[in-house]
C-alpha cells in the first residue's frame, strides 16, 4: 500500500502532464477541408511577363523558342526542351517558328502550322502534345525531335523513358502515346543522343490514323524522399469569406542558388502564386478582415517583403518592407487583424545583421482597398548591449489585436539566460507597455509562440534542460498565461509543461473560446529514433486560458509529421460565438515516401463546463470570476482576477443562497462545500484552484457552485462580514 | 368517562382563561450536552484491512507492518492530508546496537498498538485524544551508555520539522498546522523520571536517554514522548461538518455519526456512543475516503445493530457511490456493502432501521438518488449472526424523475415506510413496504414556489409528517407540514399547515422524529448572514397543529445547521424522548464545525400546587402523567380507603369562588367528571389536545365522593372531598 498517495483533489504542478497525457481523450470532431494543397497546387500565371504553369512538384516557364522546366530541387535545375522537327520517313520538317505562347484555362499552346505544340499544365506534371491537323510528308514512322539543355546529368534512358536528375530531383519524359481523332491509341517510343530527343509513333498506326493526331508523352518531375512540397505551411481564416490561405515555400525558382516559390493555396478557391523571384524565404500569413483579404510575408534578399492577396487572382503588388540591409530574417511572425474596419498589419521578425546580436523589430502596415501595402513604421522592441545578447525565435498573438494591443514575444539570452520576453505594442507597431521577461525554463528557447487577446495571452516556449544545442525532440513545451497587471503591463504566469521528458517541438497556438488549442510533435519512438525530427507523431490539446491547465486530452492526431499551420477560424475582436471552438490545423503528414499535407477544420468538443452567473457579489469586489474546463476528464479550474487580497473559495455540489449581509447573496453552502484558502493571489491579482473531474459519464449533470471571498483593504460584504463576494458561478459538468 | 364535549369545554375555557401563554416558570424539555467535551475526549483504535487505525480529537493514525502514520486533521483548507510516518529504524545502547526486528505488523490492544521489537523491548503506542503517545519498554538492556531510538520519518511533514530546543520537534506546513514531537522521558521500575534528548540528525528522528540514567534505571524502563497534533493558530481545524443520529434500545445508546475532514478530499467517518445514563462512550472510525459525504445511520433494534449510509468519491464532484456499513453490537464493524450499482453515480442516501425486536424485524431500506436517473429503493436484510452482514434484496424505483432529489425515508415505521423527495415546485411521498416493494399510489403536493424543496419524514406506519421547506421568494423559505395517512390504496393528504413562516427569512432542512405522541420536527433558520440557528417545535399526531412552542436550540459556534433527531422509539424504545444534532460553524472562512446535541422530552413535568384541603373522608386526587399539551394520557386518579364511597366526581374549575358547603369547600365546575368508585378507585382520563393556547392556562381540580357516613356539607350530606390542586398547562 503507498500511502503516501497524492490526493486526487489537488493538483501538483507535476501532474499536469500526466494529466495531459492521461486524460480520457474528448477527440475534436473534425472534417477536412482541403488535402493535400501542395500536392493538388496546379497553376497558369503570367509573371514578369513570362508565362508559368505549375504543379506540385515543378514549375515550367513557356517561352517563344523554348518551355523550361525547373523541379522542385533545392538547387537550380532546369530542363530546357525546343521543338526543332517532325518527320514521317526520313526527311525531317523543321517545325515552323511559333507565335507567342497562349494560354487557355490550364492549356498553354504554340502554333506551329499544321501542327499545334500543347502542354496542359497538371498538378503532377506537364502532357506535352504535338496535334497534328496534317501529316508531314512521306510513310514512315512519325517522330518529333526536340533539343533538349538540361542542367540535370542525363539519368537513366530506355525504349519509352528519360530522366534527367540527380540527389536533388529529377524531370521524367515518359509515355509516349498516340491517339487519333478516333480516340484509337497505339504506344510509341522514344530515342535521346547528343541533346535531341526522338518521339515516335509507328508508321502502322500513323497510315491509318484519323486526323488529328496526337502525339502524348508526359513530363513529370520529381523530388527524392523526404522533399516534400510544402514544408513551411502556414495559414489563416477569414471569417467574411470563410476561406483559408495556406502559403508555402516550395524549391522551384530557376535564380539564385536556393530557388524559392512562395505558392498559396484558398480554400476554397485554389492555387495563387505569391512570388517566383527565387530567393524567398518562409512565408507566414495573416488576415486582415478590414480587406476580407491575407498579407503574406516572407524574408527576401535581405529584407521582408508582403502581399495582400484577396483571391487567385487578386493580389497586391508586392512590397518590400525593409530596405535591404543585407540582414537576415530567421524568424517572422504575423497577426492577424480581425477588426471590421481597421487595416494595420503587425510583423514581428527577428533582424539578424551581418555582424552583431540580432534584434526583435515589430514592423506595422496598411492595406489599401486596392490590396497595396504601405510603407512600414518600424520599432526596435528588443534590449541591447549590457546583458542582453542576441534575440531568437519571436512571437506575435495571431489572434490578437483586441482593443489595439498586440502582444509579442520573442527570445533573447539575458545575462547568460535564455529569457522569453514580452510587450505589448500597438496596431501602429509603437511598444505600449513595459517588457517583461520570464527565464527559460530550460537551458534554450528554441521556439516561442503565442496567442490570445484582450488581456489574456498564453506563450508558448520549448526549452531544453540540456545544453544547447540539445538534439531531437528533447526540448520540452511549456505554456505560460500572460495577463495584465494594473498597469496595463503583460505579467507572466509560472510555465506549465505540456509534454513528458521525452520532449516534443513545432508548437503551435490557437485561441478557442476560453480555452488555447496547442498542436506540437512529439517523438515517434516507436517507429524510429526519437532524433530524427521527420519521425514525429503530431498532438493536439486544449488547455485553459488562465492556468494553461490541460481540459481536452492529448491525442494522436496526425501520423508522423508537422504541424505547421494551427488557425482559429474566428478572428480577434470579432469571435463568432459559434466558431469559438473552432480551429484550422494544417499538417505535413504521411509517412516519410509519402509526404503530404492536410487541412482540416476542428471543432473540438466545446464541453466546456454549463456556467451560469448567479449574482451575489458585494462587498466592493471588482473582480471577474471564471469557470474553466467543467467537463468529464478535464480539470476545472475555479478563477478570480485581478483581486487584491486574500481569497477563499467556496465550491460545492449544495446552495444555501445565505442573505442578510447587505446585497451579498452566498450561494454555495459553505457548511457542506470545500472552502479552500485563504490563497494569495499572483502578481496579476489572479487566484485560481483546480479540481480534476472523473472521466465518468455519470458526471455529466452534476452542478457546482462556486464563489470566491476577499479580504482586503476596501473589501467588505457589510459590518458584520469582513469579506468582498464574487459572483456566484453556477457549473454544470458537461 | 369524559365526553368529547368535556374536552373541548374545558380547553375553550382554559384557551380563554390563559390569554397570552407564558412559560416563565415551564421546565425545560430540552437539555444541551456538552459535546465539546465528548469530542474532545474522543480516541478510538481498531483494525481494518489496512493494518490498525485509530483517531483522536484532531488526528488520525495508522499503524502497519512499516510503522505509524500520523495525520492531523487540518480540515479541508488543507489542499492535502499533511502526514507525518515514523518508522523504527535502530536502538543504541551506546556504541552498542540492540538486535530489533522491524516489518512485524502491530498487535491491538485496546487503544495500544504494540510492536513486538525483540523480546525485551516493546514499541508502543497509545491513541489518546489529544495525540498518540510512543512508548518503548526496555526489559533487558545490555550494554553501556546513552540509549539511542533512531526513527525514519516520511510523508509530507518530514521535511518540515524545526527543533523547539529540547522539549520538542514541530512538523508544521505553514498556514495550516501539522505534528509535535514532545519531550521524552524515561521513567524506570522505581518511578525515577528523566528527561531524554530530542533531535532531527539527517533527516532522521532521533530519541535519547542519557547514560547516567539509563546505566541505574530499574527495569523495565520506559522511553516516553508524545506526538500530537499541533494546531495552526490562525486557522482553527475543527472540521467536523454532516452528522446524524440514531437510538439503539438494548444499549440505550445514541449513535452519533459525522464526518470529519483531515483535508480537502482526505474524510473521516467517526462516530460515537452516548448512553443515555452513562454518558459518552466508544468512539470508532467507521470509514475514510477522499470525499465522504451525507451521512446516515438507523437503528436495527432486533439485532442491536446500526446501518450507517453514506455517500463516498473519488473527488467533490464525484462519481459517488452509496455504501453501507453495518455496526456491530459490540461497535465493531461488519463488511462494507456498496448500495448503488457499479458505474453509477449515487448520492444523497437515507436508511430506515427496524424497531422491532422480532425474529423478521431484521429488514430495511435504503433510498438514495441516483444521477438522471432518479429516486432508487434498495432492501436490505442483516444477518443475526455475529458478523453482521448484510444482504441486499430487492432494488426498486421511486421515481424515474431525473429532477427528483433529496430523498428521505421514515425511520419509526415498521413494515410499512413512507418515502419522500422533492420535484422543483413540489414534494411527493410514496409509501413501500419493508421489503422493499412500492405500494399504492403516491402523493405529489405542490410547495406553492419552484424550487425544489428538502423533504423530511417519519410516522408510525399508518400516520405521517411529513415536513419540506417551501420557497416562496428567494431568502424566504418556510418548513410546511403535510400530514399523510395511509389508505390501503395509497397515502392521502390529511392535513397541512405551517410548521414555521417568518416573512423574509429563510427557513430551511427540515428534520422529523416520530415521538410517539408528537412529531418533533426540526429545522435551520436564517439569523443573519453567517448566521443560523436550530429551531425544533413538537407537532400534534394529526393535523399538522403545532404542539409546543418553538426551542432554539444554541450551538458551540456562530452558525447552527443540519439538524438531525434520533427518537428513541426509532429505536425500539417505548419512550417519548429524542436526541437533537446538528452541526455547529464559524462565521469565517474556512467555517470550522463542532458537533452539538441536545436530549428532548416532549413533555415537562407537571406543575401543580394545593389551593386548598379537602374535608371527611380520606380522599386523594392524583395527577397521573405530565398535564402537558399534546399528552393524551393525562389522567386524574381518586382513590380512597372508605369504604362507603360509591360515586366519585372530579370537579374542574377555571379560579372562580369555590363552593362552600358546612366545612367543606369545592372548586367551582365548569364541568364535572364522575364515575363509580370500584374498590375505591376511579381514573378519569383527561387528555391535553395540542393547543398551545393552553400554555399556561390554569385549571383547578378537587375530587369529591359520595356515600361515606360523614355529615360536612347539609346540601350533600354524604360529601367528602380532596385537596384542590391547580394544574398549569405546560408542554
């Protein structure tokens, strides 16, 4: 027997995580909005007037003489094919010079005479068809002969297939295939020497053929394991249109040495291409409901450039933020701004200079009704010199622009620690409060993260209790609730761990009602070692505004991947109360040969608890109380804020509803209840008490009462009772 | 015999002659027992599944094969039981290690708990009420030098100790309390004493006593600290808080039960004997858990055993389960029993006992409230063997109501039980029998509010009361009455009144006892914020008419709440009298809570005075019972030794002249009872209704005879009468 057995009532600090990972799980109800976008990304844009078409693996540029195809390599490929002849027996026909490409919905064409050269522009490669209204001359077999400039060493070659590639990627022209306006079909082959490349058709089949006839391969090009289209997803919801962006870089630019597409995908709506210059870096997105339009972001030859993008086919031009000074931005984070009429935008981003500690900059824009962006006001928020050393990963709530406040956050070491530290600044990009700081509650802060709104925040950290550079997943997630303190400044909670010692990383947070929705990674160690940041199982949870306690139960949720993308589909200062419990997760999934990603609308098991406000309060007090996570299998917290005294709670199953002192009005019977204090409140003037509820289903129904009594100066029900009341909350489990 | 017209003729007239009823000179029919004073004194030890376990006043204790546990009872402001384990580690005699054998389970001997270390030296503890006293009792001590006992200690506390220079050790979490070690002593077979050493090394509770002493101690010697219970001064942790009550005949004790937090989720159920000549008895742990709640407990008089009913979680919010536990007659306890089916959520339980003393008066019920569900109905049967066991029979339901709440079940019924519970806007009662079947068709009665109200019931199984709180504006609510009769097709509404109405204050938890020839109903009412009182008020058989003035009944503490009333003749008794409970409570937070009790009798004891003599003959009148309001018994008794006497009279008169004849005066009648003398002796039965208008009221009474060879009185040459007394009405 052990006695000394925890109670069950109290819950230590430690046993958060069990908690989390404990609890019987309420699985969110969820229904997939888009799958796999970067894989069904299929485009025909002109841009800087060449004209692109676009799948999910490639990108293929149409120019007069030639069509480049470049793969999404991580380095700059591209597969240049010229149409030189066509031949039927042995005297091959140039093929007539061609007009400009044309484009028709996803088909771009060339004329060439007789023959029409198409390429019909598909998510998983190019089908190159050469349309023959009339034959060339003579009574052999029809061959195409094509010059073909790769960059790629030639890779493999066979009777009906060629590659060009290497480690970084491939471009495949197989299948060649011809089909008669009969629809009769017969296979043909092909040839490579020397830089042509011969498509043939048999002669059997071509003496026969009704005209017109097309000669079909297909051009696909494709990247090795692991490469996956969409590694850096980020989205955001716009709650007029009800329509998500999800924005990715993706290899794919033919300049620079690391050629970057910055590709977009609506749902619904489809694909946009945000920006080909080759250089970009990860993108991230905000709303800015003003506009009922997105503000895409991403770093760019040393500078941030952004888009406003309301549709796929309207977007702003794109601006550059910052001049370019040569730093580099690792890290970039936007808000969303949900206000019906205001159209600022805030970024925070770390500046990472050539040489010296880099800096956390909130940089602070304006979208026009024409989708162009202003020129942006920029404020240093970060300390410098002395103790401070350079900043890290920052933070800005996505949420969170209630009553133009804005909180950020962002890593810096101080003194030799790595410390989180936020303020809060303004729709303008101005600091507004003082900064604050918090250790790490580790040795590094390798991610930081926040969300919220209106006073209350959460920030997330990951922090390693080993020495830095700590490898895998080791590093473990806390959450802290940030409120506000009488001054209007941002003051941090104690962290509170949300994964085990085996770590976890790629958080992720989203308001939802009173509750934060997290999505992190956590090792898959079941399947392969826990170092390998690709071999990860994907979670997600809720947990408590307030306390950052646990009230919906960590669940598998996604196989092996990462969470990228975690929005709330209702916006900062314009929550729809009946999306409050709503939230879009994007995700990179699959196994490692078969990445991808998904999109899904959550809507997480709103069983919140049934409060009801009973009245009651006197005595003076001010505070605001909450009921937090009543439900089977979560904890309830009991919360009052911003008190200044001593506070008991009064919680039970029993109501007494005592009178006589004055208009207080003691709801729960204090005779039979728990009475729990006096408890101190935190630096916020918050208290709080947890109580953690069975996964039992008869629960359900069973109703608390719970009120809080204050002593403090200028607190006083009436002469006889030295004690302020709150209001009573009526809970009922759900 | 006296008529119907008689009674009401005599109690209009003392109605009117009473006027504004007074009791300044009434006895008190009800006496507060200093249950402080039981409480404090409480200690109790036995054996559970656990090894032994035991408590005092503001402790509990746990001995098993590792030692002690000790837990002060911080109450439930505690977050957590704050436990303080002591385990033996060694004994030195200087450098000298005495062999010990640890992991032996401790032996039970009454309140001592006894480890057997080697067969010179004994490990002892003594659970006291005001802590458990170590003892270890050296036979054989070879060796030279101080005597060392070196102690493990574990648990939430053992971190926390802080030396009070030698004469003790506190283990204190701040704010809330925790345990002292005192200081040792050792005392030799001559009674020489010594003071010992004290001290924390390493972490480790270290016993000394000093060479000098040890090296000329007589033996057996004794090492002697005492570990108590060290109280908080900011926060006082008497948390004791639901309660009840109930009478067992054979014994002629009481049974209090109550529950007693040693912190938040961390509960005692204790109970306590009191004998109604012998005073406060066995104390004894009846169970622990994490959250034990609403506790009950009934009489099986025909097995001279106790049901107690309780509800126990995992957590405040639950899930509950109804368990039972029987109590033997020897106070120790029988299996315990879960009432409420596995995987449901059950709560607010009631038990009836058996007050009969047959060889099948051995059944009873259990009716409790089941989540959504509503109201459950379980039978039960106890074994007459030793053991106690209890066997469940039948399972019925009550109602299907989810909304429905609060059941409670008649206590004094017999074989055939009343249930009653609340709907929002009404209260119903349903009758079944003991075997746990329902029968006729029950009563719905609206409260004239929507709240759901608290019912309480009782009855002697054809006639009920039945008393709720009825809500008719928020902050007041008033105890109604209904009196139920049953029809042999179901319980009928026979009567409905008011048992108290104070406009604008709260009146609320009714509680009712069968007495016999009353009801005694009590109840909370709201006194001021932090603030209620007891108030109990006897009621007539029928009717629903008040029959006593309304008793406050003070407690130890601001607040007064839940009251609970064992008859004795729930019991088996063939008595009108009750214990009165309820729990007591601070006015702050956290609302610390005692236990008070009061002893009821629903009749004072007759005042009466001689106005005047009587005059020939021998002749005596005689009250005969008290002439208190309600009693039907009352009577008057003429008796005399001539034997001449053939008709005997009483005269009742209101104060007025009397009547004079010769030498002999009488009391001027409003009206006369007469009747012949058989053996020169008459009893005229003069039953007191339960009007409290009476209260007070005078009545003077004088026999006469006629017949005896005396000339007094010309008018009525034969007449001899008694002494004229003056009766006062009182309840």
């Amino acid at each position: 027997m052990n006695r000394f057995r925890p109670s069950l009532i109290a819950i230590a600090p430690w046993a958060v995580t069990v908690l989390a990972a404990t609890a019987a799980a309420q699985h969110p109800q969820r229904s997939m909005i888009v799958d796999h976008a970067p894989d069904r990304f299929v485009l025909v844009q002109r841009a800087d007037d060449v004209l692109l078409g676009m799948g999910a693996r490639y990108t293929a540029r149409f120019h007069t003489d030639r069509v480049e195809v470049a793969p999404a390599t991580s380095r700059p490929h591209t597969v240049a094919l010229r149409s030189r002849a066509a031949a039927r027996g042995a005297a091959p026909e140039p093929l007539a010079r061609t007009t400009p490409p044309r484009e028709d919905g996803l088909r771009v064409r060339y004329g060439r005479g007789a023959i029409t050269e198409t390429y019909d522009v598909r998510a998983d490669g190019l089908e190159l068809g050469y349309v023959f209204a009339e034959l060339p001359a003579g009574d052999g077999d029809l061959t195409v002969t094509i010059d073909v400039d790769s960059s790629l060493p030639l890779a493999a070659v066979a009777a009906d297939a060629i590659e060009f590639g290497d480690d970084s990627g491939a471009v495949r022209i197989a299948g060649v295939l011809g089909i008669d306006a009969l629809g009769n079909r017969a296979a043909g082959s092909m040839e490579y020497a020397r830089h042509v490349l011969t498509l043939r058709l048999p002669a059997a089949f071509v003496a026969h053929a009704a005209l017109p006839l097309v000669l079909d391969p297909l051009i696909t090009a494709t990247t090795p394991l692991g490469v996956t289209p969409g590694n850096s997803l980020e989205a955001a919801y716009d709650a007029t249109t009800d329509r998500c962006l999800i924005v990715w870089q993706q290899p794919g630019g033919t300049s620079g040495t690391s050629p970057m597409e910055i590709r977009g995908w609506f749902e619904p709506g489809g694909a946009v291409l945000l920006d080909s210059a080759g250089s970009a870096g990860s993108p991230v997105v905000g709303n800015c409901n003003a506009r009922d339009c997105f503000v895409v972001a991403w770093p760019e030859t040393g500078g941030i450039v952004a888009r406003a993008v309301a549709s796929p086919t309207t977007l702003g031009s794109l601006k550059a933020l910052t001049n370019a000074t040569g730093s580099s931005w690792p890290h970039l984070a936007i808000s969303t701004n949900a206000s019906p009429t205001a159209d600022r935008m805030v970024i925070v981003a770390t500046e990472a200079p050539a040489s010296g500690p880099a800096s956390c900059r909130v940089l602070a824009t304006r979208v026009s009704a024409s989708l162009d962006l202003a020129a942006a006001a920029t404020t240093t928020v970060s300390g410098s010199g002395g103790l401070y050393t350079g900043v890290g990963p920052v933070a800005i709530a996505k949420s969170g622009g209630a009553n133009g406040r804005y909180l950020v956050a962002w890593s810096q070491g101080f003194g030799g620690t790595p410390t989180a530290f936020m303020g809060l600044c303004t729709d303008t990009g101005a600091l507004a409060s003082t900064v604050v700081s918090r250790p790490a509650p580790g040795n590094d802060l390798t991610e930081i993260v926040a969300d919220g709104q209106d006073g209350q925040w959460v920030v997330g950290l990951r922090s390693s209790p080993g020495a830095f550079p700590t490898p895998g997943f080791a590093g473990r997630l806390h959450l802290l609730g940030v409120g506000l303190d009488g001054a209007g400044n941002p003051t941090p909670r104690d962290p509170v761990q949300i994964t085990d010692d085996s770590g976890g990383g790629l958080l992720n947070l989203a308001l939802a009602g009173r509750r934060v929705v997290a999505s992190y990674a956590v090792p898959l160690q079941v399947r392969c070692t826990s170092s390998d940041p690709q071999c990860t199982s994907s979670r997600i949870a809720s947990f408590t505004l307030t306390g950052c306690l646990p009230c919906q139960a960590a669940e598998e949720f996604y196989w092996t991947g990462t969470h990228a993308a975690l929005v709330r589909p209702s916006a900062s200062g314009n929550v729809d109360p009946q999306r409050a419990e709503e939230v879009v997760a994007f995700a990179v999934t699959g196994t490692l040969a078969t990445h991808s990603s998904q999109g899904s609308r959550l809507t997480l098991d709103n069983r919140v608890g049934l409060v009801t406000d009973l009245g009651g309060g006197c005595g003076g007090l001010t505070a605001r109380v909450y009921a937090e996570c009543a439900k089977t299998g979560g904890t309830h917290q009991a919360v009052v804020k911003s008190v200044n005294g001593t506070c008991w709670l009064v919680i039970g199953t029993d109501r007494i509803d005592m009178r006589g002192c004055g208009t207080c009005v003691l709801v729960p019977d204090p005779y039979t209840s728990f009475v729990v204090g006096p408890l101190r409140t935190d630096r916020n003037g918050d208290a709080s008490w947890q109580l953690a509820v069975p996964a039992t289903p008869g629960l359900v129904g069973v109703r608390l009462y719970e009120q809080w009594l204050v002593s403090g100066p200028g607190l006083q029900g009436c002469a006889s009772f030295p004690f302020a009341l709150s209001n009573a909350l009526q809970v009922q489990i759900q | 015999m006296l008529s119907a017209v008689h009674l009401r003729a005599v109690a209009a007239a003392l109605a009117v002659s009473s006027g504004a009823a007074t009791l300044a000179q009434a006895p008190a029919r009800a006496a507060r027992l200093d249950t402080r004073a039981m409480l404090d004194a409480v200690a109790a030890l036995a054996r559970d599944a656990g090894g032994l376990a035991g408590f005092g006043r503001d402790y509990a204790v746990r001995f098993d094969a590792d030692g002690i546990t000790y837990t002060p009872a911080l109450g439930r402001r505690a977050p957590a039981p704050q436990r303080l384990a002591i385990r033996l580690g060694s004994l030195h005699r200087g450098d000298l290690a005495l062999p010990i054998a640890t992991g032996a389970e401790p032996r039970l001997d009454g309140r001592l708990a006894r480890y057997q270390r080697s067969p010179s030296i004994t490990e002892c503890y003594e659970v006291r009420a005001d802590g458990v006293e170590q003892t270890f009792v050296f036979t054989e001590l070879p060796g030279r030098g101080d005597l060392v006992v070196r102690c493990q200690l574990a648990g939430e506390l053992a971190g926390r100790g802080a030396a009070d220079g030698d004469r003790a050790l506190h283990f204190v979490a701040p704010g809330l309390g925790g345990v002292t070690i005192g200081a040792v002593t050792g005392i030799d077979a001559r009674g020489a004493t010594c003071s010992g050493g004290l001290r924390l090394v390493d972490g480790a509770l270290e016993l000394s006593l000093p060479a000098a002493f040890v090296d000329r101690a007589a033996l057996p010697l004794v090492l002697d600290p005492l570990i108590g219970t060290r109280i908080s001064v900011t926060a006082g942790s008497d948390d004791d808080r639901e309660l009840d009550v109930a009478y067992d005949r054979t014994s002629d004790d009481f049974l209090v039960v109550w529950t007693r937090a040693l912190a938040a989720g961390t509960t005692e159920l204790r109970a306590l004997e009191y004998g109604r000549s012998t005073g406060p008895g066995a104390a004894f742990l009846v169970a622990s858990g994490n959250v034990i709640r609403r506790p009950r407990v009934a009489s099986q008089n025909a097995v001279d055993r106790f049901v107690v009913v309780y509800e126990s979680a995992p957590t405040l919010v639950g899930p509950a389960t109804v368990l039972a536990q029987v109590v033997n007659a020897d106070r120790t306890l029988g299996p315990n029993v879960a009432i409420s089916p596995a995987g449901s959520y059950c709560v607010e339980p009631d038990v009836s006992g058996n007050a009969g003393s047959g060889f099948a008066d051995v059944g009873g019920l259990i009716v409790y409230r089941e989540q959504g569900a509503g109201i459950r109905l379980q039978q039960y049967t106890l074994n007459a063997g030793s053991t106690g066991t209890m066997v469940l029979g039948t399972r019925a339901t009550v109602s299907t109501d989810p909304a429905a709440q609060h059941p409670r079940i008649t206590r004094s019924a017999g074989n055939r039980a009343v249930v009653a519970f609340g709907l929002p806007g009404s209260v119903v009662a349903q009758a079944t029998t003991i075997f746990g079947s329902v029968i006729g068709a029950g009563l719905s009665a609206p409260t004239g509010g929507s709240a759901t109200p608290s019912p309480a019931v009782d009855g002697d199984g054809t006639q009920f009361l039945l008393a709720f709180d009825a809500e008719l504006a928020p902050g007041d609510r008033d105890i109604r009455c209904m009196q139920l009769s049953w029809t042999g097709a179901g319980v009928m509404l026979a009567g409905y009144d008011a048992v108290s109405q104070r406009v604008g204050i709260d009146e609320l938890q009714p509680a009712v006892a069968f007495l016999g020839p009353k009801y005694l109903v009590a109840w909370t009412v709201a006194a001021g914020f932090m603030s209620y009182e007891v108030h109990a008020k006897a009621m007539a058989p029928s009717g629903c008419n008040e029959c006593g003035t309304e008793l406050t009944l003070a407690g130890s503490l601001a607040s007064e709440v839940l009251p609970a009333i064992a008859s004795r003749r729930s019991g088996g008794a063939v008595a009108d009298d009750a214990l009165i409970a309820f729990a007591s409570h601070s006015g702050q937070p956290p609302f610390e809570g005692n236990i008070d009790a009061w002893l009821f009798t629903p009749f004072s004891a007759t005042l009466q005075t001689t106005t005047a003599t009587g005059c020939g003959n021998p002749l005596s009148l005689q009250a005969v019972g008290q002439f208190s309001i309600g009693n039907a018994a009352f009577s008057l008794r003429l008796s005399t030794t001539d034997p001449n006497a053939t008709l005997g009279f009483v005269s009742l008169g209101l104060g007025g002249p009397p009547l004079v004849c010769g030498s002999c005066s009488l009391v001027a009648p409003v009206d006369l009872l007469s009747g012949p003398l058989p053996g020169g002796v008459a009893t005229f039965p003069l039953p007191v209704p339960c009007l409290t208008a009476l209260l007070g009221a005078r009545l003077d009474v004088q026999g006469g005879m006629v017949g005896s060879a005396t000339n007094l009185c010309p008018l009525l040459r034969t007449l001899s009468t008694s002494s004229a007394i003056r009766l006062t009405v009182v309840e």
